[in-house]
C-alpha cells in the first residue's frame, strides 16, 4: 500500500496532525468539480504559450494534508516533541517525495511571454 493512501488517526494529547489520505477522482468530482480535476491538464498547455516557462515544485503532498488548524492550534515550538515532530514530518515528505511514493503537488511556474 502507497504511504499517501494510509490512514493516521492522531491521538487526543497529540501534536494535532491530521488524517492523511488521497482523494479518489470519483469523490473529488462528486464533492468539488473545481478542485483540481483537470489539473494534469495545466503545465502541458501552459507550456503551450510559454515554451520557455519554468517549475519550481516545493513538496505539498504529506504536509500540506497533515498540518492543518489543529496542528496549529496545538503546536508549541518550545516543546521538543512538537519540534520533533514537524522536523519529522518534513523529512518523511522529502523521502517519499524522491522515491515518488508520493507526489509533489505544489510548484512556482516563472513564465514570459515574448
């Protein structure tokens, strides 16, 4: 089973991280017709009228799931653990991102029409 696909029930005492999943497309269109249905779809006709546009991509597809108003609510960078655990967080985001266990879903596109 894919990382991106598990289930993390936070407990009650903790640091607030939150459930993590991938949304079906089927239950995307169903919910949300707007989010992100099409979104294979940007770059290649971006790249259409800007040939020479760059991407940047900066991860997203752990922490942009986990870290949400509880965790921030909750989170004290005093405390060690909570420190510990964002810290941890980042690193699992990095690794599973370059082993494509999940995907980076946030970029900077840079382009200049000419």
């Amino acid at each position: 089973m894919k990382f991106g696909k598990a289930f993390l029930t936070p407990a009650k005492d903790s640091v607030g991280v939150g459930v993590v999943h991938v949304s079906p497309k089927e239950r995307l269109l169903s919910s949300d017709p707007s989010e992100g249905v099409r979104a294979a779809e940007i770059l290649p006709i971006m790249k259409q009228s800007f040939p020479d546009a760059e991407v940047r991509y900066f991860g997203g597809g752990l922490i942009q799931y986990v870290l949400g108003p509880s965790f921030f609510a909750r989170y004290d960078p005093k405390l060690a653990t909570h420190r510990a655990c964002l810290e941890l967080l980042f690193h699992l985001e990095e690794v599973y991102t370059r082993t494509g266990e999940i995907p980076e879903e946030n970029a900077f596109i840079f382009a200049r029409k000419n």
